[in-house]
C-alpha cells in the first residue's frame, strides 16, 4: 500500500526536486480498511509534498510499538508547524498558513479526514515537530 501510494506521487515529487526514502524493506501486516489507510497516507504525502522544503526530502518509516501496534510516519523536511497550531489542524477548514495553502490549493479538510478515518478504525494518529521537519504518523494493530 505505501509503495502504491508512493508510486502515484512519483511526478508530483519529481517535479518539485523531491526525494523519497522508503523505509519500509520488511513487509509488515496490519488490521484495517485498505481504502481508508490508503486514504491516510495519501493525505499524508500530499500534504509533505506540498510543505516540504529544505533539503526536500521525504521518509516514510515505521516502528512497532507495545502491545502489537505498528506505527506509520511520514516525515518531510521544511518549516515546522507552530505549537500554538497543533490541536487545531484536524479541525475540518482549518489552515496553518493560508497565503502557502492558497499557492497549492489546499482546502484544509485533509487532515480532518484523516482524523475522522482514525477516530472510525479507533486507532490513533498525530504530529511530530522536528527540528529539520514535521512527522505525521499513524498506528494500525498488528493483531
């Protein structure tokens, strides 16, 4: 599935001078709707395709967690989000930056979405600040 997802997005990467790490060699089996994680990730990866900056660089990667949970991140270098904006970026039409999201289009329900898929497979996600980036990651059952 994230190789699909990551192989759709191949042009839009290229044209923007955008690199892929895939951290993903061993194949991991999880629980869940295959239409609504794929909808996740895609969220995901347009939204580090259209905030990357820096070294334009994104990683996908995972790692198990306790209690047979594996957790799914995308990571894209490039400004991180202002903590005071967290909480508030699942909200449906909320925008971090309205002038970079009107360049690109966006509408602000993306990550809303993703929330609301989370919430249905009652499995949790998030955000990271990194220093050089911003982790967005999510965690599916591996039992």
């Amino acid at each position: 599935l994230i190789r699909g997802v990551s192989n759709s997005t191949k042009i839009l990467r290229d044209q923007q001078g955008i690199s892929l790490v895939l951290s993903c060699e061993t194949p991991e089996y999880v629980w869940g709707d295959e239409f609504k994680v794929e909808e996740v990730i895609t969220n995901y990866m347009s939204n580090a395709i259209n905030h990357c900056d820096g070294e334009r660089q994104i990683r996908i990667f995972y790692t198990r967690k306790e209690n047979d949970i594996l957790r799914i991140s995308v990571f894209n270098t490039g400004s991180r989000i202002p903590e005071e904006d967290l909480e508030r970026i699942w909200i449906k039409f909320y925008k971090v930056d309205k002038a970079h999201t009107r360049a690109y289009g966006g509408s602000g329900i993306g990550l809303s979405i993703v929330k609301a898929i989370m919430d249905s497979l009652h499995q949790a996600c998030g955000v990271i600040n990194h220093e050089d980036g911003v982790e967005f990651w999510l965690e599916l059952s591996r039992k």
